[in-house]
C-alpha cells in the first residue's frame, strides 16, 4: 500500500489470540464469566474466570493461562506443554486456583489440567505440563466443574459464613480504635481476634475477586507497632487504630459487593445465615426481621444414601452414637 510497510501479526501472536478467544466460547457457553486479562497473553495468567450456577453468579472464581496450538499431536490420549518454571511458581504463589488450558485453533477443542498437581524437577529451567485427550471441555466440563467444586468446598465456603461474625468483631474494632490509649497493649483477646479477622478481609477480597495489593500483611503492623513501642507482647492501641483505620474502606468495599452479589441468589441452606445478616442490616430501628430456616428445602434432609454415609463416616472412626434414618431427617 503505497509503498509502505505495514505492522504484520505473527503466526504465534494470532494463535495466542484465537486460542483466548476460543477458550472464552467454551466457558460463555456454559453461562460462567470470562473476563481477559491485561497486558499480552502468555505471562502466566490469561483470564479471570468466575463459577455460574443455574444463571446466578457464585463469587467462585479462579484464574486461567490458555496455551494455543495450531494442531495438537496426541499420543496415548496425552499430550505435553512446556512451560517456565518461573511461571509454575507464579501459579503456586496465587490464593486461588489456576487451571492451565490448551486450545487446538484448528478444532476449537479446549482441554485443561491442574498445574500444581504436576512439579518440576529440581533447579529445572521448565516443567512439562501432561494435558489428557479426556479432559476436554466440549467433552468433559463436568470433570472440571467438580474438581473446583472440591477445591472451594475445602477453601472458600467456610468464608461466607463468617461474614455476621467478624463484622461484629470490625465494629468492635471501630470502638476500641476511637477510646483506646496509644501507649497501652490491647487485649490478648482483641490481638488474636485482630489476626484471625485481618486473614478473614483478605480472603473475603481474594474470594469476591477483590484486589488486596495495597493490604500490608499482618507482620507488617506487628513490626512497625514494636518499632514504635518497642514491644511485641501485642499490637499497641496507636498502631491497631492505624490498622482500622487504613482498612476499614477495603472492608466496606467487600461488604458492599457481597451484598450486591447476594441480591440475585437463590436461598439455600449454606447462605441462609449470610442472607438473614443482610436483612438485618437493611431493617430499620426496631422492625422486626423474621429469620426463614433453609434446611427443611435441602435434598439431603430427606436423602436416604445421605444419611447411609454419614452413618459410615462415623462408624469407621467409632464416633457414631445416634444412627440415622431416612425418617429422622425429616
């Protein structure tokens, strides 16, 4: 054109960019988010992708790095990606899990592995991540439906739950900042409740999908409370109303997006009490809040194998006092 020589994308530039573009299809079209991620493919982490459940949004995310191929060659139903170390150590060192993807540009076939699950050699410049044929998106989304299911279930569930507690303990906090003397220790029960409740704001944010890279870790304010009081017996009045103080907005913001998010779900039993807690927040002084019980519409009240297991659970370590039936559980 005229002569002049125009900017050209290279092969491997167009296939990373099919390949997010072809991974992001295979997860739209079963109604989870998929958010791309800044900056150039290929740096360790492509997208943020979060769970959907029956069209509501589950604040379930993890992150996704997408490898493209123009044609993938299998052998034995396997196949092997080489990734940097330094990435791998990346992966290991982020608080949610990260699914590693391999697109064939050509089919569209999208398939996906647990990179953690794999480890590389000792002082080895690079790993070689093992994707199975079986573990395809198109084929298999159910697979990996249930292994992040396993992963939060272990994790992040518990966090929700934690919510009323701990908002009860930042108020607390709030009194004990604005009337506490600076020169003086607070309680040891209040120092180990500052702890447990700084780890409970971090998970929340990582949980909702919330930065927390301007949050100092918790030995941070340890260390500059002994460098200002010269001791560490416990956090000093001054700095934890510092603490509450620098925090209180990233907590806030939490609250206000868990709320946002809890409009549209669907009560159950695991989010009745979060639920309950956000209707009382919203009640006006004085009116009453009626708290509805979840439980009796959960399937495994009445789930006959339900019981049989528990039963066996508790058998197996001799711990079962009270069998249960079918019937009891009604």
């Amino acid at each position: 054109m005229n002569g002049k020589q125009l900017p050209r994308s290279l092969d491997t530039d167009t296939i990373a960019n099919l390949a997010v573009t072809y991974t992001q299809a295979a997860f739209e079209k079963h109604g989870w988010l998929f958010r791309r991620q800044e900056g150039r493919t290929d740096f360790g982490i492509d997208a943020e992708i979060e769970v959907v459940e029956r069209n509501l949004v589950t604040g379930h995310i993890f992150k996704g790095q997408v490898k493209g191929q123009s044609r993938t060659e299998w052998s034995d139903g396997a196949t092997q990606v080489t990734v940097k170390t330094s990435t791998y150590n990346l992966w290991k060192a982020m608080p949610v899990p990260v699914i590693a993807l391999l697109c064939d540009v050509r089919t569209h076939n999208v398939y996906w592995n647990l990179p953690l699950s794999q480890a590389p050699r000792k002082n080895a410049a690079t790993l070689q991540l093992r994707f199975e044929i079986e573990q395809c998106l198109d084929t298999n989304f159910a697979g990996l439906e249930k292994l992040l299911r396993s992963w939060f279930g272990a994790f992040s569930e518990n966090i929700l739950r934690e919510v009323p507690y701990f908002y009860t303990v930042f108020n607390r906090f709030r009194e004990l900042a604005e009337f506490g003397d600076p020169w003086c220790m607070i309680q040891s029960e209040d120092d180990s409740n500052c702890r447990l409740f700084y780890r409970h704001l971090v998970q929340l944010r990582l949980h909702l999908g919330l930065s927390c890279d301007e949050l100092p870790s918790i030995d941070d304010w340890y260390l500059r409370s002994y460098s200002m009081w010269h001791d560490d017996g416990a956090l000093f009045y001054g700095t934890f109303e510092e603490l509450v103080r620098y925090v209180e907005g990233d907590y806030d913001e939490a609250i206000r997006e868990l709320k946002r998010r809890s409009a549209s779900v669907e009560p159950c039993f695991e989010n009745q009490e979060l639920l309950h807690f956000f209707k009382r927040l919203d009640a006006k002084d004085g009116e009453p809040v009626t708290k509805i019980i979840y439980a009796g519409l959960d399937p495994r009240m009445r789930d006959k194998e339900f019981a049989r297991n528990f039963n066996e659970k508790l058998r197996a370590r001799n711990a079962l006092r009270f069998p249960q039936t079918k019937e009891r559980g009604r």
